[in-house]
C-alpha cells in the first residue's frame, strides 16, 4: 500500500510533527467534547510508530479535563492545540488536528 509523509505544528510554528498516513481515505472522527465541538476540532488517528514529535516537548503545556484519559497538548507560546495524545502512557497515537486542513489541500494538489 502506498503512503504519503506530511508535516504539521501550532500557529507560531514552535511544536511541529510528522506523520504518515495510507495514500487512501483516512476516516475522521468528530468529537462530542466542548472543547472539539467549540472548535469544529476534528480527529485523524495516527498510530504512534506513523507519528514523529520534530521539537522538544518542552514546547508544549498538558490540559486534562472531563475523565482525564485525553491529553490535550498546547503550545506553551500561542496555546494551540496541534495534536492531542490518547494515551499518554503508552503513547499509542495521537489525533492530528491542526494539520488536518494544510494534509488535506496538499493531497488533492
């Protein structure tokens, strides 16, 4: 199966990431938290061996709310939201926000 590598980060640009996906529809998930439903937040799973943090997590501050399982991750500069981690411990994926729109115009490209 082929696949494609894209980028993303957080407004300022000081978290940035890398991920990699199938060159297919990707299935997208719309979260019912307040946080994703103010925002029009829409989720892309990436498995963690697919997703690669390119600066330190220094750059970004942690927010949990609700059951506390999502760790919402920010950019401790400009308080965006480019990606959000599932599970923490184990680090399993993570859903790529902010990029979405960027990944998908430069596929249909």
């Amino acid at each position: 199966m082929s696949r494609i590598d894209l980028t993303g980060g957080c407004h300022c640009g000081a978290v940035r990431f890398g991920f990699t996906l199938p060159a297919a529809e990707v299935d997208l998930l719309d979260c019912n938290c307040s946080m994703c439903s103010c925002s029009g937040y829409l989720h892309l799973i990436v498995p963690h061996e697919d997703f690669s943090l390119l600066t330190p997590v220094s750059a970004m501050t942690a927010y949990r709310f609700g059951s506390g399982v999502a760790e919402h991750l920010f950019c401790a500069t400009w308080a965006s939201n480019p990606f959000t981690s599932r599970d923490p411990i184990r680090r399993r994926g993570a859903s790529i926000g902010a990029a979405l729109t960027k990944a998908m115009g430069s596929m249909s490209t």
